[in-house]
C-alpha cells in the first residue's frame, strides 16, 4: 500500500516536473539586441519602435521555431560584448560574418548577401567597375567602395568623392552631382526602392567581393544557434524569407548557402 502510494506520488511530481518545463519553453523569451541606426536593415520609428528587415527576418524566425523575442535598440559600439554579459540573447544588425568575429560569438547560416554594387542612373552606360574611369564616383570614405575604387582609378584620383555616410552620397547622386555611387548591396537597393522618381540601376562587379550577414549568439550557445538556423530554413522553404525581402528591396530574392 505505501508502496503504490509513493509510486502515485512520484506519478504526480513527474507530471508537474514535465508540465513546469513544457510552459518553461514555451515561454523562453531570448533579448534581441539590434542597432536603430542602419536603414533599412534596422532603424527605429518617431515612437521608438524597431522596424526594418533584420526585424522583420528575426520574427519570422522566432515564429517558426516557436520562441518569443524581445527587442531593444543597442548602440553598435559594444554591440558584441552585450553577448559575453548575458544581456543579450541574440544580436542581429547587419553584422558580415568574418573569422575575427567567429572567435567572439557563434553565427546562424548566412541570412543576406552583403557586397558593394555600383549604382547609376538607368540610362547610364556603366556595366562594370572599369567603366566608371571616366566618371565622377562616389564612397563612402574609407569603405570597402572607396578601396576598390581607388586600385582601380588611384586612389588620388579627382574622380573620387569621398562622403561621410551614405545618405550624403546618394543625395549628391540624385542631384547629379557625380554621375555613379558604390555602397552596400541592401541600402542601394532600398534607395533605388524609395525613389521610383529617379530611375536608377544597380551594377556589380566580379571585384566585388560577396560576403553574408549572420545572426549572432553566445560562443558555445549551440541550442540556440540551432533554433535559429532551423527557423531561417523554413522561412525561406515556405517563401517567407521572399516575401520580407520583396518589401524591403526588390524582385531578385537571393539563394543563400543553407
């Protein structure tokens, strides 16, 4: 008798044990930390609120893999360090995946092909790079931009205008005053999107060097890395991922290495 009541206890404890850690994980909310500063990626709104496409790709992916996010705005500067002191989860804000920064946090799979592209108006010659020796050009000073620039026509060449952040750049090239630009891929694209007055066209070039955005986590957080990838996959298997990246960019959705 005290045998199968200590068996019906032990039944119950299990139970309660299990129900307990079922609502635990159904209830994980994990602190997304992201910039409010890189539009379109991730921006904020007169209120405050987070928008932009990193937002809107890192809820997709926590509704896929069945977890909550919170979101706060987190300057760049000391982004990565918010990882290693626990208050932040996660981190997504238009970060390139390189090997230094593979030794401090953990990456998803490549969610967004970053490279510089050229981008001129749409009845502009330029097709490649080397056309552009004969051009006013724009950079973004210091930039991956400026660097293949300036191999290509010298880097003290008067063709080259250096600005100091892309707003200026591309507001001179709608002005007229240089006749091309070069910057990031997304922010190129999203311009071009915004501005259907001005009709503009997006060039690359093979000495544009493709490298990808990744969502970070903790070094050694291989749950949630997994969580992430496993949410990114079905984004992108049932056309999520498409539809996000038509809103914010344009009909040429990109095949990401997964």
């Amino acid at each position: 008798m005290l045998f199968k009541k200590f068996v019906m206890l032990a039944s119950c404890a299990l139970a309660l044990t299990l129900s307990a850690t079922s609502v635990s994980a159904a209830d994980q909310t994990y602190v997304v930390g992201a910039g409010g500063t890189y539009r379109p990626f991730e921006f904020e709104t007169p209120t405050k609120e987070l928008v932009g496409f990193d937002i809107d790709i890192i809820k997709a992916i926590a509704n896929a893999s069945g977890f909550k996010i919170k979101l706060v705005s987190t300057p760049w500067e000391g982004i990565f360090a918010t990882l290693g002191q626990g208050d932040r989860d996660i981190i997504i804000s238009g970060i390139t995946i390189t090997e230094k920064r593979a030794k401090m946090v953990d990456f998803s799979l490549p969610y967004f092909p970053a490279e510089q592209v050229i981008i001129a108006g749409a009845d502009n010659k330029v097709a490649a790079l080397a056309d552009l020796k004969t051009l006013q050009v724009g950079v973004v000073n210091s930039t991956a931009g400026d660097i293949v620039i300036s191999e290509e026509i010298g880097k003290s060449s008067t063709a080259i205008h250096r600005f100091d952040n892309t707003p200026l750049m591309l507001e001179e090239l709608y002005r007229g005053g240089i006749d091309a630009a070069i910057g990031d891929v997304g922010v190129i694209k999203f311009y071009i999107k915004s501005h259907p007055e001005k009709q503009f066209k997006v060039v690359n070039d093979a000495k544009f060097t493709r490298q990808y955005f990744g969502i970070a986590v903790k070094k050694g957080n291989s749950e949630l890395q997994g969580k992430i990838n496993a949410g990114l996959k079905k984004i992108v298997a049932d056309g999520t991922y498409a539809k996000i990246y038509k809103e914010w960019f344009d009909l040429n959705v990109p095949a990401l290495p997964l």
